[in-house]
C-alpha cells in the first residue's frame, strides 16, 4: 500500500476530518482515507468502459439456446417464496 503526506491542510478541513472521524468511531487517518475514497470518481468514459466489459463477460457465461431471466425477477420470485411452517 502506498502511502501520501498531504501539507497545508486548512485547519477547518481538518477540524471536520476529525469531528466526522469521531462520530463512525474510528481514526482520523481512516476517516480521511474514506473521504478519499469517496472523492475519486470515474470519468463517463470509464463508467462506459466498465459497463462495456460487464457485458462482455455476461455474454461469456450465456449457454447458446438456454432461456436467459433477468436478475431481478429470479429476484422477485425468491421473495413471493415463503418458507412453510412444520406442524
């Protein structure tokens, strides 16, 4: 894993960082970790890509002739399904 020094943070940067930190309960290193973390977002072109290659290798998995079901209804399905009580 790679490591960063980051300088000249504002003060009310920090002061958030560490009150955010505080309120999940963890450190103020790992609360700033996150907030990198949910900062970095992809581009629209490599959402495009991703979703381009999900799809590629969805196809992969397909048996030629086999009737495909969409997720979500298998999905839908599994919850009209109640369990039955034993006597």
């Amino acid at each position: 894993m790679g490591q960063l020094l980051i300088r000249n943070l504002d003060d009310t940067l920090v002061a958030t960082l560490r009150r955010r930190a505080k309120v999940a309960s963890t450190s103020l290193e790992a609360g700033a970790r996150n907030a990198l973390a949910r900062g970095i977002q992809l581009t629209a072109d490599e959402k495009s890509e991703l979703i381009a290659e999900m799809h590629r290798e969805a196809r992969k998995l397909m048996i030629p002739g086999a009737e495909q079901v969409e997720g979500w209804i298998l999905i839908n399905e599994g919850r009209d399904v109640r369990p039955t009580r034993a006597a």
